[in-house]
C-alpha cells in the first residue's frame, strides 16, 4: 500500500548512512592522525555536521517536511529562527539528562556537550525535517498510537533506537577493562550511532513487514 514511500525512506536511509561512512572516512584519509579514538571530538563533530547537512538537503529535496500556508520571507525566517532555537534546547535538554544519568557536572563538560550535540543531530534534527518546530506535533508523534504516517513510524523507530544505543553504551565505562573507547563518551557515541544506523535499517523494513496492518493515513 505504502510500497513508493518505504522505497523512498530507504532510499534517503542508505543515503544518510553513507553520510555517517564519509564522515568517517575522508577525515582519516585528510586530516593526519585522525581516529574515532583518538580525535574522538573531531569524528563526533564530522559526523554531526554530515547527518544534518545530508539529511536537510534529503528530507528538502524529497518534500518530507511539512508545507507552509505562509510563504513570506518573514515566516521562513521566524521558522529558521525556531528551528535553530529547538536544536540548542534540545543539546541542553540531552545534557542535562546525561549529566542526570551520572555525566560528571563541570570536569568533561565539552565532551558531555558534544555527545549531546550527537543525539540532537540524530533524534531532534530528524522531527524537525519532518514535522518542523511544532512542539505539539512531536508530543502526538512520540505518545501511543500517534504516528499518523509511515514518516511518523520512521521517527519513533529511529529516534528510540538512538537513545537506546547511547544508554547501552554507557554500560562499558565502569568496567575495569582500561580499552580506549571506555574513555568519555566515546562508547556512548559509538552506540549511538550504531543504534541511529540499526534504526535506518529497521525503520523501513518494520514498516514493510507490518505495512498489511498499519490503519493510519499517509501523506
């Protein structure tokens, strides 16, 4: 029923993952010394700047997002304006719950900082490609049995996925294994990422296995 938009998810997935790939690999082959270890800010950072550049053009360029019934300068911006305004609030709100969850407050405040701007780039960023700052839209979205969309779907699976994975790996820092990606946050960044690539896979491919009983309307 919904055969042409879970081809195009897909699609703009297999894309967005290979934005996480190049943002991996180019830096290693231009910037001398670089690793996801040990310029772990710098690979967080890379991978940050690629999802939300590849994933604004993508959701732009295939119409995902919202229309707008105001189509004047004025209002563009005011949405720009709110747009960028929720992205900071919400790498607040991630650090927040991050320092809440054991994070140290003030030592490893950057790189705390920096997982936050991670988890934004991959949850928040993708509400407001799809839905744009409606705060109400993303309440209807994330509460049960609201997805009124296979896009809606996309975005519990996605978004659940990536937190998951950044809580589990948080799991390995305690143990007395002294690995390099015990350091802080860089096995939370890892099992995000893993989660948010596990979520592109599985988002679409959910979606088609239970596509015969899914009852809401698409776009």
């Amino acid at each position: 029923m919904w055969d042409h938009e879970i081809r195009a998810m897909a699609s703009t997935h297999a894309i967005i993952a290979s934005s996480v790939f190049m943002a991996t690999v180019l830096p290693a082959a231009l910037v001398p010394g670089f690793s996801v270890y040990g310029t772990h800010l710098l690979w967080l950072y890379s991978v940050s700047g690629a999802v939300t550049a590849v994933s604004v053009a993508v959701f732009w360029l295939l119409g995902i997002t919202p229309p707008t019934k105001k189509h004047t300068v004025g209002f563009k911006l005011s949405r720009l304006f709110r747009s960028c305004l929720y992205f900071f609030l919400s790498c607040l709100f991630f650090h927040t719950v991050v320092v809440l969850y054991g994070a140290p407050l003030i030592e490893s405040a950057l790189e705390t900082f920096s997982l936050a701007v991670l988890l934004t780039s991959l949850t928040t960023l993708r509400c407001l490609c799809v839905l744009g700052p409606n705060v109400q839209a993303w309440i209807r979205v994330f509460s049960r049995h609201g997805a009124m969309s296979v896009w809606d779907t996309c975005l519990q699976i996605t978004v659940a996925c990536t937190v998951v994975g950044a809580w589990v790996g948080a799991f390995p820092i305690p143990l007395d294994w002294d690995r390099p990606w015990q350091v802080w946050p860089v096995s939370c960044s890892l099992g995000a990422t893993i989660g948010f690539l596990t979520g592109l896979v599985a988002a679409p491919a959910w979606i088609h296995y239970h596509r015969k009983h899914l009852t809401y309307k698409c776009k």
